[in-house]
C-alpha cells in the first residue's frame, strides 16, 4: 500500500491541466513559426522557379529559331564551296 506521503509526491510529479495546456500553445507557437518558415522558401523558391521557366522559354525560342536559320546557313556554305570549287 502507498503511503500519504508518496501519494503526494506522485501527484507532484504529475503536471497540471495548466501546465499541459501552456505547453500545447508553446508547441502550437513553434508549428506556427515553422509553417510561416516554410511559407516564406516556398514563396521564394516558387519566385526561382517563375524565373526559370522564363529564361527556358526565352532560350527554347531562340533555339527554335537558330534550329530554323542553321541548315539555311549550311545549305549557302554547301553551294559557296561547289562554286568555288569549280
């Protein structure tokens, strides 16, 4: 059988619904600083990434247009050196 005494210091060891409560919202605070982290790189990294799909954009149309021009370019060497050659 436990004694008063013990009985006592077992309920002193046990927190209170105060102290369960005040560390729930010290917990909640932290999740709350965390998501706001979170927030603020996903923020930015979704900024990089708008860049970056635009500098592609910009370079697969030039690159479109410098695959168009190229075999011209190639076809007007090819003809240059037959007429030299002749």
């Amino acid at each position: 059988m436990t004694s008063k005494v013990e009985t006592n210091e077992i309920v002193k060891q046990e927190p209170t619904l105060t102290d369960v409560i005040e560390a729930m919202q010290v917990g909640f605070g932290r999740m709350d600083d965390e998501f706001e982290e979170v927030h603020t790189r996903l923020d930015r990294a979704e900024s990089i990434t708008e860049d970056i799909l635009k500098t592609l954009r910009t370079m697969s149309t030039t690159i479109g247009s410098h695959s168009v021009s190229l075999p011209d370019h190639e076809r007007r060497i090819t003809r240059l050196e037959q007429a030299i050659a002749y």
